[in-house]
C-alpha cells in the first residue's frame, strides 16, 4: 500500500506527539493580561519543555521562565 508523504508525515507527528504526552500531569500556561489562563494549544514543543510529571519540576520550571520574562506571568496546570 502506499502512502502520501504528507499522510505520513501526519502519522508521525500524532505518534510522537502521543508518546510525548505519556507520563506528563502537569502543563506550564501563561497567564493573560485579565489573569486568565491562556486557552491556546500546546505544540510538540511545548509538550517537550513544558510538561512535566511532577509539580515541583513544574514550579522550577515557572520559576526559570519568570526570569527569563520578567513581565510574563506562568502558571501550573494539572493535564
């Protein structure tokens, strides 16, 4: 059977994404200028740097990129 490549390429990207997601309960949000959490998606990316499995990695983490962005606010969501 054949596939497209971009077929493929979709399949791959669900799959890796899927096995990214395995083990993580807790996702790093920025927070909205209201105080809201923001509703965008995570990417791939972000399940790779911003997922976490425990609650105090995810803290270190909100911490680190506090200091990065000064003016940014982050906080932790359980998945």
């Amino acid at each position: 059977m054949k596939m497209k490549t971009t077929t493929a390429f979709r399949a791959y990207a669900t799959a890796r994404r899927e096995r990214s997601n395995e083990g993580k309960s807790f996702m790093m949000k920025s927070l909205n200028k209201d105080g809201s959490v923001s509703r965008m998606a995570p990417t791939a990316s972000n399940w790779q740097l911003d997922a976490f499995a425990t609650e105090a990695e995810a803290e270190a983490r909100r911490e680190q990129l506090e200091g990065m962005n000064p003016g940014g606010r982050f906080t932790i969501v359980p998945v």
